[in-house]
C-alpha cells in the first residue's frame, strides 16, 4: 500500500479548487494520513540534504577553479565561444551566413556595374559637343589670362589654371582699388 512517488492519484496543482483539495482529505483514512505524513517528512529530508550535497559540490567546485586559476572572466569567455561555436554549426545559421554570402555577391556586382554604368556616362559627357564647347572656353579664358603652357593640357589642370588666374585677378583689382 506504499506507493510513495509512483501513487496513480492526482495532486492538486496550486491554485485548483480548494473544495477539491478538502474533499480528498475527507476521504483519506487515518493511516493513509500517517504514511502521507510520514513521506513528505522524508522528501524535505531528502530536499535538504540533496541541498547541502549541492552546496559541498559548488564549494569543491570553486575550489578546483581558483586552483587551476579559472576566473569568472575566463569562464564567461569559454560560454561565449561555446555558445558562438553551437550557434554556427546549426543548419540555421550555415542557410542564413549562405544566403548572406550570395546577397552580398550580388550586391558588389551590381555596384560594380552601377559603378562601369557612371564612368561610361562620364566619358559620354566628356565627349559630348557641349562639354567639347565649355573646355575649349576654358583653355581660352586661360590662355588669355594665365599665358604660359598652350592651351591642350587636361581639364583638371585647365580648371585649376583657371581658378588661380581668377584668384590672382581678384587680387590685381584688389590693388588697385586700394591705390586709387
């Protein structure tokens, strides 16, 4: 008739119907009574004592770590690899760092072409009648003004050759302003 942790009888759960709970003490004979109460003193016995099991075991624990230097720094790194290590070889993970790696493949050719797309309108602009006009302007303006090279060099020195010129015009007329 003891059947301690293998009893077939249902438990009520906290919070169930407290009419419940009166009603099966009703019916419990005196010595179901006894032997309950006998069992639960030796689960809170067996509670306790599993406790200070544990507790001796974390002392040992902490013992064998300060040993052997282990600190709680050094273990939290361990977790973390450990736990970085688990995460990366999940089917997951290797579906997801895939599809990434594709994603940014594609991106990068597509900016690769955005990018052979603009150097192409750039050299078409720098082709186009309009944009022949204004340099061969420039080269004039700056003969006229700076002298020197002949007009031909490249546009980043023509527009540069420019602004000094402009530059050193702002200054000339500067002068003579203030000589007047």
């Amino acid at each position: 008739s003891s059947q301690g942790l293998l009893r077939s009888d249902s438990i009520p759960e906290v919070g169930e119907d407290a009419a419940a709970t009166v009603s099966m003490a009703e019916t419990l004979s005196e010595e179901e009574r006894d032997e309950l109460r006998k069992e639960l003193a030796k689960v809170e016995e067996e509670i306790q004592t599993l406790s200070q099991v544990l507790a001796a075991k974390e002392r040992h624990l902490a013992e064998i770590k300060r040993k052997l230097g282990i600190n709680s720094l050094q273990e939290l790194k361990q977790n973390i690899t450990k736990s970085w290590q688990d995460v990366t070889s999940t089917t997951a993970y290797k579906r997801t760092s895939e599809t990434l790696s594709q994603a940014g493949q594609k991106a990068s050719a597509a900016f690769s072409s955005v990018g052979s797309v603009i150097t192409k309108k750039f050299e078409d602009v720098r082709n186009s009648p309009t944009f022949k006009s204004f340099e061969e302007k420039v080269e004039n303006f700056k003969s006229k003004v700076g002298g020197g090279k002949p007009a031909g060099g490249d546009f980043g020195e023509v527009l540069n050759s420019a602004a000094n010129a402009s530059a050193t015009e702002t200054i000339a007329e500067q002068t003579e302003e203030e000589t007047h």
